[in-house]
C-alpha cells in the first residue's frame, strides 16, 4: 500500500486478516483513494459494517469512527447515524450475504427512502468468513459447502436490485480494474443520496476452491472473462456489466 494511504491504517492491524490472493485489499485500496480524491478526510467519515469478510475492511484498520454491528444490521446503523449527525459522510462497508440476504429488507428501504449514506458490497459469492455457504448472489450450478452439487438457485442481480429498489446512484465494478472501481466510489462518496456500490470479489478460498479455480490469478483472469463495460441496469446477455446505472434527475453531486 502506499505511503500517502498508510497514515489511514491502524499499525496494530496488519498484516491484514485476509486469505491470500483475497481481492478486499485491492477493494480496501481503492476506498481510500476514492476518500482522498473526493477531498474527504477521516474525520469527516463513518464507518459501519456488519459481519463478514468484507466488514473487516473498516473495522479495525480504518484509523477513523467505526461501527461493528451485528449480522445483517449495518445500513440501519447507518441511518441512525446519518439522521444523528447529518454532516458526516456516512459509508457502509460489507458483504452480499450480510447486506442482501440477512440485511436485504435495510438495504432495499433504504435505496427506497433515497437516503444519502454510501453503501460498498463486497460480492465474492457466498459467504466467505463463516464457512462458504450459499448465499443470495452465488450463481447457478456454483458449489458451496452447502451446495456442493450445485447451486438450483438464481442469483440476485445486486445492482438492478438497488436501483429498482429507488436508489440514485448505483454501480458495478469489479476489483481487477481497481482505477474504474476507485472511481465509481469516489462518484458515490460525492453523491447526494442513496449510493451503492458492488465490487466483484474473488474468493480463492471458499468459492474458488470447490469450483477448482483456486488459483487466485486465474480467478483474476475468468473476473475479466466474464464481465462488459456498460449500463448495469440494462440487460447484459451472458456478461456481468460493470458500470454506472442511469441516475435519475433527482440525483445531485455534492
């Protein structure tokens, strides 16, 4: 990590917990950068997340105020702190099982209710820290240790989810193109409004493992095989689109 990103890091936590070949601390990166560029400092943030890989992000290396809630609760954590102190920027961090399975009816009220918190999902599929069970974005025929012939089920489509839900700003990126991924942050970092972000996440460990793509650079290589650049909140064919849906008019930057 650079220097000028170092001094946001708590010492104690590192090394970091994650798996290696894990992308969350490309995804980490990019957060902070997408931070500096927007103009914000620590001290104009706060941190919430719930339980999962992904929440490890701010809690515990951000240097700043962290929320750690329970499982599935981060985003109403969020809107008590938005509605308690307006002027901070208020950023939920966390993962697809903790936000769109045990925390999905928070996070589509509150991309109903258009509320101006920013909320990062970390999608690697399944649930990664609590024992790679199938989760609400796991594909069809993906194996987990709970579908080990074979997920029956579709998959969310976490993004169209949101945006229908009446968000006015959301976005899909992926962390094998972290400078389009640390942009689409920063534009929700200076949105005004709901704002969602998911990132594609690999996990070598849980996912890759029973799926027999293990290796993390393969991972890497199969993410850009099947994800397109475009409108994600459009129809992609047999693709992942990466991009930003369309805002509506009500949407405004800060």
């Amino acid at each position: 990590m650079p220097k000028t990103l170092l001094k946001h890091i708590r010492k104690k936590a590192m090394p970091t917990p994650f798996c290696a070949g894990c992308g969350l601390g490309i995804l980490m990166q990019a957060i902070l950068r997408a931070i500096e560029n927007s103009g914000r400092s620590m001290s104009d943030m706060v941190f919430v997340s719930g339980i999962g890989c992904t929440a490890w992000i701010p809690s515990p290396h951000f240097n700043a105020d962290t929320l750690h809630t329970p499982h599935g609760r981060p985003v109403a954590f969020a809107t008590g702190v938005k509605l308690a102190m307006p002027e901070k920027t208020v950023m939920v961090i966390s993962g697809d099982g903790d936000l769109a399975s045990i925390g999905g009816n928070h996070l589509i009220h509150a991309a109903r209710r258009d509320l101006d918190i920013t909320v990062i999902c970390g999608n690697n599929l399944l649930y990664g820290m609590t024992g790679g069970q199938v989760g609400p974005t796991t594909p069809i025929g993906a194996k987990t240790s709970t579908t080990p012939r074979g997920n029956r089920n579709r998959a969310f489509d976490l993004t169209k989810l949101v945006y229908g839900a009446g968000a006015s700003y959301a976005a899909r990126e992926s962390v094998a193109y972290p400078k389009r991924l640390t942009r689409a942050i920063e534009g929700a970092i200076r949105h005004t409004g709901f704002a969602f972000v998911e990132s594609l996440v690999w996990c070598p460990t849980q996912y890759g493992r029973r799926n027999r793509i293990s290796d993390p650079v393969e991972m890497l290589k199969q993410n850009k095989q099947v994800t397109r650049f475009g409108d994600p909140g459009r129809p992609g064919g047999n693709k992942i689109v990466l991009g930003v849906a369309g805002q509506p008019s009500k949407g405004k930057q800060k």
